[in-house]
C-alpha cells in the first residue's frame, strides 16, 4: 500500500466506519455535528479548518502569508443574522515542526485567541485577539477589532482588520460566510450501509443532475486570519508547522474556561470517535493526549472501529498512527492543497484549501475504484438545483458572500 493509498484508506474508512454506530443526526460529514451536549449551541460547535498559502488561492499575494479559518455554527440559515458566544475562546493553536516526517506533538507554540464582546444595536460584535506563547503567557494582545454584520446589502464590503502584533500585522475577519464544505450525505450514509452490511448495496452515488450538496444555502460563521510566516516562525527557521483550532466555555460559576470542542483534519476526530461520550472526551483533551495513556479506552474503540470495516489489527495500528495526534500539518514549502503531498506515515503535509474534495480524494481509493466519487462538486452542476456554492471571493477572506 502507498502512502496515497493509505491516506485514501484512512481518511474514508474512518468517516463510513463511525456512521455504522452513531445515527445520522450526530454526524453530518467533516464535523458538522459531534459530542452532542445539551449545553453547546451551535456558535460553540466547530465545522472545518482550512490552512493554507494565501498565494495559492490568490496568485497576487505572497506564498509568505498564510490563511487560517475557523468554520462555526452549522447550519446557519439564509438572510439571518447569527453571533459568536461572548462566553467562549475561538482558538488557532499552532506548533512548530522540524521534520515533515515528526511526530505531531500537539504542544503548541502560538495560540491565536478571539474573544467575542456581547453584540451591539445594529448586530456588530466587537473582539480582542490575543496571541499567547507556548508557557501560556500574553506574546501581545491586540486594540480590539469589529465583526461583519450581516447588513440589508450582504455583498457590501467586509469589515478588515489589521491588527498590529509586535512588529506583524494580522489581518482579520469575522462574520457570517456560506459554509464551503460540499457532500450528498444522504447517500454516503446508503452507500456506506452497504459497504458495512448494515443495508441494502447500493451501486453508488446519485448521477450529477440527482446529487444533493447537504450545505447548499447554508452559512457559517467564519473566522479568517492571515498570518505572516514570520510571525509563526518567532525566529526559527521553521517552513513546516502544525495547526488545530478549539472552543472553551466560560462557567457562569467559576469563571475558569473548559475546552469544549477540538478540530484538525475533515473526517478524523467524528470518525475515529464512535460513541457521543467518547467523543466529547475526544473534544476536551489536547493533541498531545491522544496517545496517552488517559486517552486508550478512545484509541481502542477507534481500533475497533477500523477493524469494523476490514482493516487488519496492523492496518487499523498504522491508520490511527497517521492520523493522531490530529493535527493539520502544512509544509509552507510547496504549494497547499490536501492531497499535494503526504509524509512517510501517509499523512497529509500540505494543509486544506478551500474547494479542496476531501470526499472524492479518498473514494476511489477505499473502494479500489468501485466508487470514484459523489458527483457532488463545489460549483455544481448545470440543472440540478440541488448543489453549487456561490463563487469564492478574489480577495481575502475568500469565502462566498453569505446566503
């Protein structure tokens, strides 16, 4: 097995192999849902994380900035103005790595914080981003910058802000986008039951004029930063480096914030997770506790699960060992995209663009080639109504204009 093979393996099996366990409502694909509590609203729940060189999707700028975004609250509906919890910590967490071929630590170096003030008359919130060193102490916090509202005008220009962070400039936007993430859910959910036996076979996805796109019309709430490489590098000589983002709570009793939620990779932490309480557990602890010892009752059930769906005891070891610590690795030295380039664990080095088809990258490879895709894709296709996504924005913070 190669090391696309094994990533095409790992990805996919991960993702259909959970579905046999939790019931549609509690995984919709990349991490739309997961770790159902009672207590986390959707502006707390994470949807993707995309990290990638900005000159990849805009040739005009400079392969030495970087864009992050932080996709929240799923599911957004059209025309309706939505708001960031002024109780939680949206976070960038970042590691520098020496060696594409490392093991993720998931210690961070930097921390990227936002923290959302309550919204005022005309639906703005005001926030502070702080950056915070490794030892947890303030690298230098910002002067506060100013939300996107979702005016009567949506296409009217975006709130941009340049943040000055010793001697960088970040420059920042939050607000409501369309959610770019593209998939027929409804059919990963009948072809996966058929490759599991848990239904019908199903000989694959709906033709392209019948496929359904799950995240049509929908926004999310978007947090977009573009960061200097040198600000990540803080002196080093590091091209490659390590990215995860979380939500933590603030308790209305203590005051102290509580991890809530954990993302990296599409597909890795809702699919290597099976049962809802294994999986808050999951989005509570940091990457650097995935392998440890606290962590093995979730590691054994991710095994399981792999094993579920055909792999070997020594082929669900080595997926899982690819893929956790789950972090987002970007090597900025060659150009981004999820399946440009992969470690010699089968892991992938290049970050996540923004119409990147993690879907398809990864079914012609699980199925050797019985299913190559789900004919959905993210511009769609003419006369199907079903699917397509609103253009992507020529200039930061590049996603479509919201629904």
């Amino acid at each position: 097995m190669n090391v696309k093979q094994k990533i095409g393996l790992g990805v996919l099996a991960l993702g259909l192999a959970v579905t046999a366990v939790i019931a549609p409502q509690y995984i919709k694909a990349s991490d739309h849902d997961d770790g159902e509590v009672t207590t986390k609203g959707r502006n707390r729940n994470l949807t993707d994380l995309f990290v990638f060189r900005e000159n990849d999707q805009n040739p005009n700028r400079s392969a030495d900035d970087l864009i992050f975004v932080m996709n929240t609250n799923p599911r957004s509906l059209p025309r309706q103005q939505y708001y960031f919890s002024p109780t939680a910590r949206y976070e960038f967490h970042v590691t520098r790595v020496s060696n594409n071929d490392a093991n993720p630590t998931g210690r961070e170096d930097i921390v990227l914080r936002f923290e959302f003030d309550d919204p005022t008359a005309n639906g703005q919130q005001e926030f502070k981003l702080t950056a915070l060193k490794k030892d947890g102490t303030t690298l230098v916090a910002t002067t506060k910058g100013k939300t996107t509202p979702l005016r009567p005008d949506p296409a009217a220009p975006p709130v941009i802000n340049q943040l000055s962070l010793g001697g960088a400039t970040l420059t920042t936007f939050a607000g409501l986008r369309e959610d770019p993430f593209f998939l027929d859910v409804t059919q990963f959910f009948r072809v996966r039951g058929g490759f599991l036996d848990i239904g019908p076979d199903v000989p694959g996805f709906r033709a392209p004029d019948r496929a359904i796109d799950f995240t049509k019309d929908y926004n999310v709430n978007s947090i977009v930063v573009r960061v200097p490489r040198s600000f990540l590098r803080q002196g080093t000589p590091a091209t490659t480096f390590d990215v995860w983002e979380t939500i933590s709570v603030k308790s209305p009793v203590t005051g102290k914030f509580t991890q809530f939620e954990r993302l990296a990779r599409p597909l890795i932490n809702e699919g290597l997770v099976v049962t809802n309480a294994f999986l808050n557990a999951f989005n509570r602890i940091p990457p650097s506790a995935d392998l440890s010892d606290a962590a093995a009752p979730v590691r054994a059930e991710a095994l399981r699960t792999l094993q579920a769906f055909g792999n070997t005891p020594a082929e669900a070891g080595a997926i899982a060992n690819a893929f956790l610590p789950d972090v987002m690795r970007i090597d900025t030295t060659g150009a981004s995209g999820y399946a440009n380039a992969f470690n010699a664990k089968g892991s992938p080095i290049r970050g996540r663009l923004l119409k990147d088809d993690v879907v398809d990258i990864t079914l012609g490879v699980v199925t050797k080639g019985a299913v190559t895709t789900d004919n959905v894709t993210y511009e769609g296709v003419e006369g199907n109504p079903a699917q397509g996504h609103s253009p992507l924005q020529p200039n930061f913070p590049y996603l479509a204009l919201p629904n």
